[in-house]
C-alpha cells in the first residue's frame, strides 16, 4: 500500500496576519505548524474549558483572533483562525 502524501494545501506555509502574530509569531508557517503553536498557546495558558474539552476560552489575544468571542469550539476556532491569514 502506498504511503499518504501529506496535502500539499496544509504544506504550504501561510502568513499570520498582525492579531494572529501576537500568538503564533510573525514568520510563515504551514498550516500543520501554526495550528500546534496555537494549540500551545492554549495548553500553555489553560484556556481549554475543563468541563467542556472542545471549548476555547479566550485570554486576551486570542479574543481579537476570535472576534471579540470569549469562547469558541475548536472547530470554529479553526474557521476564524483562517480568516487572520493573509493569502
């Protein structure tokens, strides 16, 4: 059986736009490497809810990511996190 090559799409290094900087960093990463760094940013500062696993809470920056939401389900998390690249 052949080997699944890793999508291209998720390969291809995005660039943060300024909000999503302030967590991420600035450089341009695969889409792979910016959701672990955020993923990072949120084991780091404790911002999963502890009752309900899929929930983010936001800290400050993550707030501006999130359009002013202070919580979010993962899911749409990676929806508005997408919206903070620039093409």
């Amino acid at each position: 059986m052949a080997k699944r090559k890793p999508n291209a799409a998720f390969m291809k290094p995005v660039q943060p736009d300024d909000v999503l900087s302030a967590v991420v960093g600035s450089k341009p990463l695969p889409r792979t490497e910016l959701t672990k760094k955020l993923w990072d940013y949120i084991k780091k500062n404790g911002l999963q809810d502890k009752k309900v696993r899929t929930q983010i809470n936001a800290d400050a920056a993550l707030k501006v990511v999130f359009g002013g939401k202070a919580k979010v389900s993962m899911f749409e998390m990676t929806k508005l996190v997408s919206g903070h690249l620039k093409k």
